[in-house]
C-alpha cells in the first residue's frame, strides 16, 4: 500500500512538472493533455485518474508555485508587525515565486485576451490564498494603527503585487538602461508603498536594513 502510494505521489509530482512545462511553452490553449502525458511518460489515461481536466492541472501547476511562499507566511511569528520589515520579506518570496515562474507567467500574460474563462478563474483561484495572506495582515496593522484606515487593503496589495510582477518582467529582460539590481527595486517598492499606506513617518530600508 505504501509503495503504492509513494508511486502515485511521483506520477503526480511528474505530470504537474510536465504540465508546467508544456503550458509554458504551448499555452493554456495549445497544450494539450496528450502531450503533457508524453512529456511525463505516461499514458493519457494515467493523466486522468489523477487529474479530470487540462483546467485542474493548471491550477496544480500554479498552487505548486505558490506552496513554498504560502507556507512561509502561514505563520504568525514570521510577522514582526513592522511594516517596512514584513513588506520586504513578503516581496522576497513574492519575487522568488515570479522568477521560479517567468516562462510560465509571461506565456499568461502573452495570451491574456485568449484564456478561457475557466482557466481565468483556476488562475484567480490559486493566486488568491497568498494575497489574503497579505490582505489579512494589512487589517491588523489597520487595527493597531499603523496603516491609514481609510485604506482598502484589496486594492493596495494589487498594486503592491503588480509593482513587483513588472519589476521581474522588466529585470529578466535585461534591458541596457536599467542600472539597479532586483533587490534594489524591491527595496524601493516597498519604501513607496509603506510611506503610502502609514500612518506614521517610518524608516528607509536598504539592503535589507533600517536607516533610521
């Protein structure tokens, strides 16, 4: 029994690697469940018992993506309830999941006007437990009186999110003029988007540091 279970765990593990693969390279349209049960070694209907639908490997895919950063926020004393100290390390696990994921997201983002309405919304559900993480956190601040009130956490972690998301895009790219380094990029987010969201004068942090 546990041989078999140990068997089923690597077939999984294989056609979520696989499906990362060929959705990155293919698309969400253009894969297809044929191929990515070939790039895995396995047989079609292998595929299915594990997985229903191309829809459901998807969203396997993303939540893989996405574990290593939601477990590191899952707990509570990871939060110092600073805010320019919790801002980075939530953007550096952030960043690490974008470049983790670069060919798969920019395939996203290339087909955007394309995706089935199903796939939005697998997408929208995988991604959603690490902004809660973030929404949540901003509500205690706002309870305690560090963050504005008046502020609507939803769409401040958005912008938060797709500063970091355009950072990764335009860093990779290598374009000539850029002059500063990723960590500098985040280091500068979240200085802008601290001041925006505080309600008290808080330090500058560099390099992972607090220049008072």
């Amino acid at each position: 029994m546990t041989k078999n279970i140990r068997s089923s765990t690597l077939t999984r593990t294989r056609l979520i690697a696989a499906a990362s693969q060929v959705f990155a390279s293919l698309g969400v349209q253009g894969a297809t469940t044929r191929e990515i049960a070939r790039v895995a070694g396995v047989n079609e209907v292998t595929l299915f018992r594990h997985f229903a639908s191309k829809e459901q490997l998807l969203k396997a895919v993303i939540e893989n993506a996405l574990a290593l950063q939601l477990e590191a926020l899952a707990h509570p004393e990871t939060w110092t309830q600073n805010l320019s100290i919790d801002l980075r390390h939530y953007a550096k696990l952030y960043n690490s999941m974008l470049e983790a994921q670069e060919d798969l997201i920019r395939t996203f983002i290339g087909e955007a006007k394309r995706h089935p309405e199903a796939a939005k919304q697998v997408i929208q559900e995988a991604v959603q437990p690490l902004s809660e993480k973030l929404i949540a956190y901003l509500k205690s601040c706002q309870q305690n009186g560090t963050v504005r009130p008046e502020l609507d956490p939803t769409p401040a972690v958005d912008m938060f999110t797709g500063m970091l998301l355009a950072g990764m895009l335009c860093h990779n790219a290598k374009l000539k003029y850029k002059s500063y380094t990723s960590d500098e990029y985040i280091d500068t987010c979240v200085d802008i988007f601290v001041r925006g969201i505080s309600l008290s004068p808080v330090p500058v942090i560099s390099g992972g540091k607090i220049n008072c």
